[in-house]
C-alpha cells in the first residue's frame, strides 16, 4: 500500500508505528495523484462558503434547541411546574442537577463512541432521543419521574459538544474555527431569548387537560426530534463523506485543514495518548476554566428567571425581562469572537469578560433589595461570561492534537462542563431566598478565579511556543496525518 511504503520512508517517532495510526484523510488523498494540482482548480472561498452551508445552520439549531431543553425547567419553573409536580425544599435543584450527574457520567464512554462511530449520524440519533423524552415529561406527575427523564435527557445530550467540537475541526482552520464555534454557541443567547418568549407566549394558552408547561415540553420534544432527522440526513461525518462536495472539493477540504496538525479521521485508540492527557498542564487549566464558567452559566440556565420573579415582578413579566440576559450573552459571544480573532488574544478575551460578568456578580450581592434596577443590570452583566466555554472549546479543537487525545480531552471539556452545572444549583439554597446572597458572593468569587485561570493559559501557551522556538523544527513528511499528539509534534504550535 502506498501509505505504507510512505510510512516506511518517516522517520520514526516515539517507537514503532503502523498504518493504523494514519490518517483517514492521507489514504483517501493518496488514491488521487495529482492532488495538489485538483487542490489548485478549486475556488477556496466558495468551498468555504458551501460548507457553512451545510454545517453551521445544523449546528446552531442543535446548540439551540439542547440549551432550551436545558433551561425548559427554567421557564417551566414560573408556570406552575413546582406544585404541579409536588416539587419540595431542595427538589428543583436536585432535578437540575441530576441531569448533569448524569451527563458528566455519560461522558466516557461518549469520548470512546465518537472516536469510533460516524459523528453527524451519532449525534442526530442522540438528539431524536432526547426530543421524544423530552416531549415525555408532559407526562411526568411527580418527582422521581422528573428525575428520570432529566437522567435520560443527561445521557443522550452528552454527544452534543463532543461531536460538534469535532466536526467543526474537521472542516475548519484555527482561525475560521473561532467563528463558526460563536456562531453555534449564539444558540445559547438565541434558545435564553427565545424561551423566555415562549414562557410567555406558553403562559397564555389554557387548556383543560394539559397545563401549560406541559404543552410547552411536547411542542419542543417534537422540534427537537425533527433537527435529529435534519442531522441524520445532513450532517456529513467527514470531509471525505460529504455528498455535496465533488472528488476535488474534497480533498481541497482536506489539505485546506492540514495547517492545523490535529487530523480528521482515525479510529485508531491509542492508550498513550490518554496517558499524555491525564498529565498535560493545558487541559487541567481549561477543564478548571470550564466548571468555574459554568457555575455561573448554571445560575443563567436554572434560576435567571426565578431570580428576577423574586424581585417582585408577576411570573409573565419576569419571562419578558429575561430577554436582555440573552442579548448580554449574544453580543458578548460576537465582541469576544471578534476580539480573540482580530487580536489573537482567546485568552485574554476571557479574562476580560469574566470582569464584565464578576461586576454583575457584585451588583447582585450587594445592591439593596429595593435598587431593581441595579439587580436586574447585574443579572444581565452575569451573561457576559458566557462567551468563555465557546473559547475553551475552541481552544481545545485547536490545540489538542491525536485522535484519542483529542476526542477525550473534547469529553474531559464537556463533562467538566456538566460539574460545574450540577454545583451550580446546589448554591442557591431554600434557606437563602429570596436574595440567595451567598450564593451570588460564590459566583463572585468563582468568576474572579477564571479570569486569572484564563491569564494563566495565556502565559502557559506563550511559553510553550517560545519553547519549541528555540528547539527548531524537524522536517517529517506528511507530519500532519501521522496522528501525533500536540506534545509529540514539535511543529506544533498552541493558539492562545
């Protein structure tokens, strides 16, 4: 075989290596030897551009509708949802939380299925699932059956940010990436202003047999399971699987992403890989990035709405005034996309709005009880760090390399996620309404603690970078499709 004899002539690397641990992408390109010439014929901007087509839009919907299905309990929370399911003391967090319990434990072997399976069908049979659960909690009389489909909801969710991470790698180069994972994360402010008008719109259909929350829960199970459909049917797997694009469109996909380092197909599981993941400084950092942020995220997602209820507005009111949470978190995403790409400055963009968000964090706890105003603008301002997971996943995509490696560090992220949003909840303690003042000094201090976190990345790729400078590049052949970790290729260099 051709890629054998190549592999052959490489030379080696940390002992010996077979055609295993190639690249899918580098055997498909081999069968065509003229490649660089039919890489040359394609026009590059309008390849860019048919594969925003086809891979974006999928991906804000699925971003748009999980976050909905997440905050769903959120909005369901002010239409009558806790007495109707005899839901007491600490039963709504523990709900909310059960989800991510069991999200974080899903995550595992989600990491190890990604890596094996193709990913858009794997992540569209996930999402029917989990719309046809979800539409299956109108059914739902009391607690442990909230629970239940919360735990289902978890499992099937976990593929989401995994599968998404690695698509948008495949198709992408770190600098175009940046932007398309802010365009997929603005679900999230889209699924915050979008289910606040659905709270309110919801609130005012009546019907004899079904709450309110109920038809609510079918109507967005039944969305929810056609964007599975959708993604089954659209969602390529690989460049080298997408329908639309022509032999040579394809494999000019494929060497446009080569500058990356980071491959786009192996199944190949590698057990050393997992072993440099467990002992690299730069995952620890983001996954510590990750729960910090998502503390606050969690307060976004399951309290937002009841927060702003327990300032004294009526249950439609307070739907309506969690609109501009969204639109904090909408523009906040394209400020830092654009900030962190035109500057080159991912992490520094973080630390920046994370102050953003700890001055909303300070409002809220310390602003008197009758300044609602000033409540309400710190509720706003907590939204400004939202925009920090959409960069620790983009810089996870960018500077992780080897299959294994990166699709387990993609699950360690999202799992990492999930934790941060099973503590979250857990703050906002019965005994502490309606203010929940600890709580919010948490969140103060947490989010103080992600900025320097962020800054400490920042410095830890620069000097990575500075290191491999001084060390000089060995020329290797093909060094991009030998599916070598980050660590392992010292042409590597880290985004930061």
């Amino acid at each position: 075989m051709a890629s054998d004899k190549r592999l052959e002539e490489t030379p080696r690397l940390n002992g010996k290596r077979s055609s295993a641990s190639l690249d899918r992408a580098i055997t498909y390109l081999e069968q065509q030897p003229d490649s660089q010439t039919i890489h040359a014929s394609v026009d590059h901007t309008q390849l860019v551009r048919r594969i925003d087509r086809h891979i974006v839009p999928i991906a804000l919907a699925i971003y748009t509708l999980q976050v909905l299905d997440k905050l769903d309990i959120n909005y369901a929370a002010v239409m009558g949802f806790n007495p109707d399911l005899r839901l007491v003391g600490n039963d709504f967090n523990n709900a909310a939380s059960s989800m991510y319990i069991a999200n974080v434990i899903a995550e595992l072997p989600t990491g190890y299925i990604v890596q094996k399976v193709p990913p858009g069908k794997w992540l569209g049979l996930n999402i029917i699932l989990w719309g046809v659960v979800t539409a299956s909690t109108a059914a739902v009389h009391n607690f442990h059956g909230l629970v239940a489909t919360r735990v289902v909801i978890g499992i099937l969710e976990a593929a989401t940010t995994p599968c998404l991470m690695l698509i948008i790698g495949m198709w992408y180069t770190k600098s175009e990436a940046i932007f398309r994972f802010a365009i997929w994360y603005c679900g999230l402010s889209i699924a915050q202003m979008l289910g606040s008008l659905m709270s309110w719109g919801f609130q005012h259909v009546h019907h004899d047999s079904l709450s309110s929350w109920r038809i609510m829960f079918i109507v967005l199970g039944c969305v929810t399971a056609a964007a599975g459909v959708w993604a089954i049917i659209s969602m390529p797997d690989s460049p080298m699987d997408a329908s639309w694009l022509t032999e040579a469109e394809k494999r000019a996909a494929i060497q446009r992403v080569a500058v990356n380092q980071t491959g786009i197909k192996n199944t190949h599981f590698k057990w050393q890989h997992l072993r440099e993941l467990v002992l690299d400084p730069q995952i620890w950092l983001l996954t510590c990035l990750v729960i910090l942020t998502s503390l606050s995220s969690g307060v976004v997602s399951f309290y937002s709405t009841t927060l702003i209820r327990n300032f004294g507005f009526s249950s439609q009111r307070s739907a309506l005034l969690n609109i501009p949470s969204g639109a904090v978190s909408l523009i906040s995403a394209l400020a830092t996309a654009y900030i962190a790409h035109r500057y080159n400055a991912r992490a520094l963009s973080m630390a920046l709005f994370t102050c953003f968000a700890a001055i909303g964090s300070g409002l809220m706890s310390f602003l008197p009880s009758y300044n609602r105003a000033g409540l309400l603008a710190g509720i706003y301002l907590v939204n400004a760090i939202t925009p920090n997971l959409f960069l620790i996943f983009s810089l996870t995509t960018s500077n992780v390399a080897g299959q294994t490696k990166r699709v387990a560090a993609n699950a360690l992220v999202s799992g990492a996620f999930s934790v941060g949003n099973i503590v979250g909840p857990q703050l906002f303690k019965p005994k502490d309404a309606p203010q929940y003042i600890p709580a919010k000094i948490v969140l103060l201090v947490t989010q103080i603690a992600s900025a320097v976190l962020a800054l400490s990345l920042r410095l830890y790729y620069g000097w990575k970078n500075k290191e491999r400078e001084h060390e000089g590049d060995k020329e290797i052949e093909n060094i991009e499709w030998l599916n070598l970790t980050d660590q392992e290729n010292k042409t590597f260099r880290y985004k930061y």
